[in-house]
C-alpha cells in the first residue's frame, strides 16, 4: 500500500467520523427542562448554571446534587421530585458541565465542584438540606466544611471511581479523535447498558425517556469535556471519604441500595460505622434506589428527618 493510499483512507476515515459527529449532535439538538417546576438561572464564574425550582418557598430547602456520568444530570431526580416537593422547598440543580447547565473547556475538578457548590448553596438557598448521589456526595462532604448545611442525604457516596489516567482526558477533549470516542462512550446502547448494569436492580424499570435524555444530555456542545475528568479518573477527590465523615460536624444520612455492586453495601456500613450515621438500606437496588423506588426513597428521607414534615 502506498502513501497515498494510507493518506486517502486516513482522510476518509477522519471525513467519517467529522460526519457522523455532526449527524449525531443534529439528532440530539431538541434538548428541554423536563423537570416540574420554574427553571432559573445562577451565574457562576461566567458560567450560566441552569437548576429547577419546586414546592413551598416556605417549606425547608432540599438541594438535590446528581451524580456523575456521561449523560448525568437533575433529571436523575424527576421520579422523586414532586413528591419532595410537597414537603420541601426544592431546588435541582445541574452541575456546571452538565445538563441544561454551559459546558465551557475546562479541566473540571473535585475542588472546582466543592467550590460551586459552597456558594451555590450560599447564595442561592437557606441552610439546606443537602441530598448528593455518588461521587457527588464526595464534593458535598468537601463543601460542607464551610457551608451552612442542615442535613446531608449521601446516596451511595464514593470517593474512588477509577485509576487516575490524565492521558485519557487530554485524549477525550481533542477535537476529532476525542469527540467520536466520547460519542461511542456515550451511545444508547452505552447508556443503556450502565443503567441495567450499575443504576437499576430491574432493568424493568428503566424508564427509555430516562435513556433517551441522558443520550441527548451527552450529545449538547460541549458535552465531553467534563466526563473527560471523570473517565480519567481526575475528578476523584484526594482525601479518604471515611476520615471525612468522621470528622464532618453536618448531621448526615447514608442511603444504599443493597445489591449495589459498584460501590457494595459493604463500603456504605463501613463509611456509616466510622462517621457513627445512619445507614438505610433499600432492596432491590443499586446505585439509584431514588429512582427505581421512589415513594420508598421518599418515605425513609421523611422518616429520616422529621422536622420536613407538615
């Protein structure tokens, strides 16, 4: 084979990829709230940060922080939202880099995310309580040091989700190369699959409107760059969660679901044993019991803090 062959057949494969990445961002270009409630805007470091509001201003405020994947977003916590809603004042949001939130290049890290949500929390709500999914409720733990948080719901916390790889990230955030490999990270197929593997116990369950909005979260302008810090592994906190919950002064609650295998029950009773909190436990669930048995969920949160109630 010649040079101008391998030349030509490396220009069509480039030409391909540049095709089928604009293909797939047409498709996925109607992208709305599908959240219940007034969806508002925060400014942030330049940044237009988009949360959805919901319930009684007078009620106690609830923050709800969703966890971190390729098509993460608040739309995590459409199944539980208006049943908060009757007792709490609730206000979702989507974390820069993600959801209806911009997506600016950045290199997104675990302080960037603690910092937000410090003064996201502090201008934006009153001495909330705080309900983190995932590695998310490592960034909540960091922040709740200089925070005004009332209570803090960890929903299946870690603070280790792979090795860290920064090669990966820089790959991922090129423009070409490393949008079509997101796109194939980031496919239905691929987003199915992690629901069925990691997020639900019955894969019944899985709502397709909840695929299909996460497929359209991965496909917005922008979409790569801050699951680049995640597969990279660089959006893990350096500190040990553990001694962090033994030492945070916020009230906190661990919830997990018990066939979690991603991040097991047993990680969640060590975690509850060292910080002396409450565990709940729901079956039949994995990382997303909130999502899968949400009157459930719902039900233990208010059992767990009964100042909410009316």
């Amino acid at each position: 084979m010649n040079a101008r062959t391998v030349l030509g057949a490396a220009a069509g494969i480039v030409g391909g990829a540049v095709l089928g990445n604009r293909l797939l961002k047409g498709r996925a270009s109607e992208y709305e709230n599908p959240l219940p409630g007034v969806e508002r805007t925060y400014r942030w470091r330049g940044i237009e940060v988009s949360y959805t509001v919901a319930g009684d201003p007078n009620d106690p405020d609830m923050l709800l922080c969703h966890s971190i994947h390729a098509g993460a977003s608040s739309h995590e916590f459409e199944p539980i939202l208006e049943l908060l809603a009757e007792n709490y004042h609730v206000i979702a949001v989507d974390l820069p880099g993600f959801g209806q939130s911009e997506r600016p290049p950045l290199v997104y890290s675990p302080t960037l995310y603690a910092e937000f949500l410090r003064d996201f929390a502090r201008d934006v709500t009153d001495e909330p309580i705080v309900v983190a999914s995932s590695l998310t409720g490592s960034f909540v733990v960091d922040a709740a040091d200089e925070a005004d948080f009332e209570h803090l719901v960890l929903i299946c916390p870690t603070d280790e989700t792979s090795t860290e790889r920064p090669w990966l990230r820089t790959l991922i955030r090129t423009p070409i190369v490393g949008t079509t490999l997101f796109n194939l990270l980031a496919s239905k197929p691929s987003m199915r699959y992690f629901f069925d593997r990691d997020g639900y116990y019955d894969a019944d369950r899985i709502d397709e409107a909840e695929v299909e909005y996460a497929w359209r979260s991965a496909h917005q302008p922008g979409a790569r760059y801050a699951p680049a810090s995640f597969a990279s592994g660089t959006l893990d906190p350096d500190f040990d969660l553990q001694t962090e919950l033994a030492a945070l002064e916020t009230p906190a609650t661990l919830v997990w679901g018990r066939d979690a295998e991603l991040i097991p029950l047993r990680q969640g009773r060590n975690l509850a044993d060292a910080g002396d909190l409450d565990l709940v436990v729901i079956d039949y669930s994995t990382l997303l019991p909130h999502a899968e048995h949400p009157e459930k969920f719902v039900e233990y949160l208010t059992a767990e803090l009964p100042r909410a109630e009316r």
